[in-house]
C-alpha cells in the first residue's frame, strides 16, 4: 500500500492506494480534528466504499454504484468490516449488504 498524508488548513487528508486482486482502488480520509474522521470514502473503478456520512439517499437517485459501512474510523479498518447499505446500482454487480468490503470492492473492477 501506498500511503500520503497532505496538511490542508485544519483537515488532515489521507490517502492510499489499494491494491486488490481485480485493481487497484482508492483510499481516502478526511479528518475533522483529532476526536475522528470527518469522511472515509473508497474509490474503485466503477463505484465507491462510504461511510455513514455520506446519504445513500442521494447516492441512489444519481444512480452511483455504492456500499457503505459504518463504525469504521480508518480505511484499514473499512476493509475489514462489512457492508451495510447497497445502491440498486451496486446490487447489479453483486454487491450484497453483509458481505466484505473487500470482496465488494473486488466486484467494483
């Protein structure tokens, strides 16, 4: 993996790279102040990984292939954790509410 961490103002950007069997996606963390992340977003090919900041509501209705997962404080601990809520979108592609993230991801390439 490859990480960076860029200073912007008062928000902390992480990003890294992730590899996986099918490509290689796209880790990013924003992080409010110390206390936690602000946003937790993973980017693969044909949709993303979320977290509970993000409406799905609003994901939905611009038909966006999406997964999101919550408890999660970093993009390590977002890989191990499960899918909660799908898009109709990510439903197409196979991706299920219980199922890895990693194993969502992969179908997401």
């Amino acid at each position: 993996m490859f990480k960076n961490t860029f200073l912007m103002e008062k928000n902390t950007v992480e990003i890294k790279q992730i590899k996986l069997n099918n490509g290689t996606a796209l880790g990013i963390k924003v992080m409010k102040d110390e206390k936690g992340p602000l946003v937790i977003l993973i980017k693969a090919d044909k949709g993303f990984i979320v977290c509970s900041n993000f409406s799905m509501k609003a994901l939905e209705e611009k038909g966006v292939v999406a997964a999101r997962v919550a408890g999660i404080n970093s993009i390590e601990t977002a890989l191990e954790t499960k899918i909660v809520e799908v898009t109709t979108k990510a439903k197409e592609l196979g991706i299920e509410e219980g199922m890895l993230v990693e194993e969502g991801l992969e179908k997401m390439f």
